[in-house]
C-alpha cells in the first residue's frame, strides 16, 4: 500500500488570473477580498506600475496605503510593514514586484491572518505556489525558511 507522503503534493493560490493590463482592471476581481488594502512594492516598481495601480484601486473606491519595500526579505522588515497594516486597518496585503517583496507580503498577510494578493513582475515568479518566505538578515545572509498554513488567495500577472 502506497503511504500519502510518497505523492509529490502540488499547492497553489486560490485563484489565478492573467491578462492585458490586469492591474488597471482588476476591481471586481479583487472586491471579495477586502477594501482596505497595503500595496508593498519596491520604489521602482512603484513608479512603474504601482502609482498607477494605487490611483486606479482608489478611483474604484478601495483604500490603498503604500508601504515601500525596503530591499530585503527580512524579520525586521515583515515587523515593520506589519505594524504599518494593523495601524492602518489592512484587510489585504498586495506585494507588486519581485520575489523579496513577495516573500515580505506573504509573511506580513500570514502574522495578520488576512489575505495575501501576489502581483509578481515576472511570470515566471512561483511565489504565489510556495508556502514559504525566504528570510534573510539585513546585509543578505541567509536566516532560515517561514512556512505557512495558506498561500496567497490571488496571483495576477503583469502584462
């Protein structure tokens, strides 16, 4: 008899969307998440996509508060963008841009227990299929791996 830990075992968020311009039509797809949401993004990416993104969530009446990313995945950075969110009132958290930003928001939307939205700026990203972040400490050593219970519930692709 075959034991169930001899499957390889395959997760992934809940939902997964990908379009032309996906950010900037996006609102009814993301309404059943939350209205109040954290959008963490790099300053690049930021100017990028995310300013658009903010403006475009705000005009359809959700609450948008940015948090830039400082650069590292890091325990200190997971507690200082948390803080931010519980002051703020976050129901979602939104990472937009590569795999340390993604990591943070997973590990932010995983300490608040609330739902976590990966906008990766590659398609290649697998950060939304992983439970985990990869944590580091400020001058980029590696710490250790944070598992988590969920996956974020929602990816969306750039394009």
């Amino acid at each position: 008899m075959t034991n169930s830990a001899e499957f390889n075992w395959f997760g992934s968020p809940d939902h997964y969307v990908q379009g032309k311009n996906i950010l900037l039509n996006s609102a009814d797809i993301l309404r059943p998440y939350g209205k109040k949401f954290l959008l963490l993004a790099d300053k690049s990416v930021y100017a990028a996509a995310g300013q658009k993104f903010q403006e475009y969530l705000t005009h359809n009446q959700f609450t948008v508060d940015y948090v830039e990313f400082n650069g590292e995945s890091s325990l200190t950075e997971i507690e200082r963008v948390t803080k931010i969110a519980q002051e703020k009132g976050s129901d979602v958290i939104i990472g937009l841009g590569g795999g340390k930003t993604l990591d943070t928001s997973k590990g932010i939307a995983n300490k608040l227990n609330i739902a976590n939205i990966i906008c990766p700026s590659a398609a290649s990203c697998d950060a939304s299929c992983i439970k985990l972040s990869i944590i580091y400490t400020e001058n980029h050593e590696f710490v250790k791996y944070l598992f988590y219970a969920h996956h974020p519930v929602l990816r969306q692709i750039l394009k």
